[in-house]
C-alpha cells in the first residue's frame, strides 16, 4: 500500500489589525489610551436604566456605522454586524489585501459572535408583543443571526474561500482566529479574515448578566469597576465592540509585499467537561488549552514573555486563572520574569469579541515593545501571586506572547504569536 504523503504545514503571519471598543474606534487609539490607562466604561446610554441593577457598560463612542456600510442597509444588520465591518475594514487596510477574480476563492471569513444580534431580537419581540407577528421585520433573522457578520464581510469583499462562524461564549474570537490559523496552515486557504463582534449592551443581555451576580455593581465609580487581580473586585464590566485579523500563509503575504505584524505559532483548545458557568478546580483546563498551544507551537514556556489574561474580574475566575498561568509557567511566572495583565481593566469585556480584541493587543504589545497595564489594581488578591503589570504600562522585549479566552461551559482556547523572523 501507498503510503500518504504528509503535506508540511504553512507558516500563518498576520498583516493587518482592526480593532474597537470602549476605549478607542481604531488599533492605534485603542493601543494609546491602554497606554495612557483610560477606562471605557461609563453610565449607559442606549436604553432607559430604570429599574436595572447594573447601570453601566463600557459602550462603543461616537460609532457612525455608515462611514462603513449605506444607511439602508444599515438597517438590516445588528449592532454586532456594523462592529465587523468597521473592524474589518481597518484591518484590511492595514494589509493591503486585495481580493481580486484570481485569488478571491483563496480568501475566506472566519468572525464568531457569542449572543449575536440580542439589540434586533429584542427589538423585534417588543414588535411583536405591540402589534403582532406582522410587525416583525423581514429582516429580523439575517440581522441576528451570529453568522452573519462573516457573511457580510465575505459579501462586502468578494472573499469566495472558507466561510465559518463560532459562538463559543467568550471564546469565540480566539475559536475563529485559532480555527483560521489551521485552515490556512493546512492549505485551505491563501488568507482568512477573522476575529469576532459583539454588541450585546441592552437590556436583557447586561440584565440577564446581572441577575446571575456575574457583573459588577459599581454604578457611582464605573471607571474603577473592572479590576481583575484585586481583592475588592466584584464582577465584570460588559463591553461592546470588535477585533479583526488579517491572516495570511507566509509567502502569499511576502509575494505581494505585505508588512508582517507577527506570526501565529500555537493554538491550543480544551474542554473543562465540569460547570456550565464555572471553571473547573485549579483552572485545569486552562492549563490544558496553553500547554495545547505551546506544544503545537514546539516551544517551551520559558520563551513566553507577555500573557493577556482572560481574567474578566470575577471573584472565582481570575484566582483559577491565575494558578492555570502559575501551573503551566512555574518558577518564572512566581519570580516575576513573566509578565501578565488584562486589558479588560479598561475595556470591559466583550464575550465573543473579547479574544480577536486582545488577540490584537497583544500583537501591538510585541510590535512596540511594551506591556499594557491591569488598571484598577490597588490591592492584589493574596491568591494571586503573579506579576500583573499594575496600573501603568511595562516597557519590555516580548518576543513571544500569549492571549487567554475561556468561556461559559467551560470552553477555552490559547493563542501563542510570535515576532516574525525569516
């Protein structure tokens, strides 16, 4: 018998990032208001507050989607949708990607969504309680349905390759990006867009939240709510946004010339098979999802630099976080040498697009040589014994770093990027 030739895998390099959320509409302001320890969150302004426990979000500002999509069409998508689009735009202009008749079934979309158009849902269903089923929009399903931010962004483009959605709760993103990775790494496609959005600030979303005394009720301080590692933390901050990736297989991106950002070299999944919400004992399977990541990158742990923590400040969450981290890292993550932050500090988080999010922070944290900081850290949980970059940026070589999303039933996922070398 034949024996089946085994296809080297390709090298995936990342040419352009986009990003928005509380703290900034574009990669470079987000970056320099993390820098600079500017918190996004603010009383909420997009629905009455009457009768709500937790007043306060860290809401997109000053957001025009029209600049990105014609204001008929605007209508027809959820809030998530105008978030992908914004973010994908900015990415690919930052790469110079064009996609033409002869590459465009060699570029595909991968952008996930964790709760997808919850403002159109519920939209829709108070038109449907006040004026019956006639009052529902054709467009009700299209614009909520969490596949269809990839799917106006392949449409917007003309990108003909592979086409996915995740929603895997907060780990969506980091799912999309990780499953991109693979895709172009086994040679199924030239390039990938992708990443994850989300626009889930309502009422019953951030109600819903609270009701479960996940989020944080610092209604008379918002700016210091999020504040993972402390002791006083006291939930999370929802967030709104998106973060978007231009990947691409290394000699695709060279051929025509692009600037390389960095590379991706792990990624790594696992499943806490323990809580519908909670995390399994000393973050086990955390712990699995990076050494996952490491061992497909085929590095040590001692080669990590910069860890972006999923820690979204939640009593139980940042402390099994923290021991995963300690688990895999060991001596160097108690010394110090490792340096670990969660940018969610600032820009509260933003479930399924939290990952794409920090998964380009983290690039733009080895591209200019520094650690953003964990705002809010007055006092650190005596659990959590790492190095946490309190309240002011770290300058410092990250030649190769690490970016966390664990989710709701117990789902996690490791990126592992690293500065590109030839």
């Amino acid at each position: 018998m034949q024996q089946a030739k085994t296809i080297p895998a390709h090298r995936v390099v990342v040419t352009g990032i986009g990003l928005i959320c509380g703290v900034g509409n574009t990669a470079p302001e987000v970056w320099q208001n993390l820098m600079a320890g500017k918190s996004g969150m603010a009383p909420i302004t997009a629905y009455d507050l009457t009768g709500h426990s937790v007043t306060f979000a860290a809401e997109v500002k000053n957001f025009d989607p029209h600049v990105f999509v014609e204001k008929k069409e605007a209508r027809k998508m959820g809030r998530f949708i105008h978030f992908a689009l914004a973010a994908a735009a900015e990415a690919m202009q930052q790469s110079g990607l064009q996609v033409t008749e002869e590459n465009q079934y060699d570029i595909g979309v991968h952008i996930g969504s964790g709760i997808g158009g919850f403002d159109v849902i519920e939209r829709e269903h108070t038109n449907l309680m006040s004026g019956g089923p006639r009052k529902i929009s054709p467009f009700f399903i299209p614009a909520s349905i969490v596949n269809l931010a990839a799917g106006h962004v392949s449409i917007k483009y003309r990108a003909k390759g592979p086409n996915e959605a995740t929603a895997t709760a907060c780990t969506t993103s980091a799912h999309s990006i990780g499953d991109a990775f693979r895709i172009i790494q086994r040679g199924d496609a030239k390039a990938m867009i992708a990443g994850g959005a989300e626009g889930a600030i309502t009422p019953l979303s951030v109600g819903g939240f609270a009701s479960m005394k996940a989020l944080s009720t610092r209604n008379d301080d918002p700016t210091h709510a999020s504040r993972p590692f402390d002791k006083d933390r006291d939930g999370f901050v929802v967030g709104e946004g998106a973060g978007i990736l231009i990947l691409e297989e290394l000699e695709f991106a060279k051929a025509r010339g692009a600037k390389i950002l960095g590379e991706i070299i792990g990624y790594g999944m696992s499943a806490d098979a323990y809580h519908m919400t909670g995390m399994a004992p000393e973050g086990e399977g955390c712990s699995r999802a990076m050494n996952h990541a490491l061992r497909v990158a085929g590095i040590s742990a001692d080669e990590v630099d910069y860890v972006n923590a999923h820690a979204t400040s939640t009593p139980v969450g940042d402390v099994l976080e923290s021991k995963a981290i300690e688990n895999v890292f060991g001596k160097r993550a108690l010394d110090g040498d490792l340096l670990v932050s969660s940018t969610k500090s600032m820009t509260g988080h933003l479930l399924g697009g939290a990952g794409g999010l920090e998964a380009g922070i983290t690039l733009m944290a080895m591209q200019e040589g520094f650690a953003p900081p964990t705002m809010n850290l007055e006092n650190v949980d005596p659990e959590c014994k790492l190095h946490y970059v309190p309240n002011k940026p770290i300058q410092k070589k990250i030649t190769t770093a690490l970016s966390n999303s664990f989710g709701f039933g117990g789902t996690n996922g490791s990126l592992i990027f690293r500065k590109y070398e030839e």
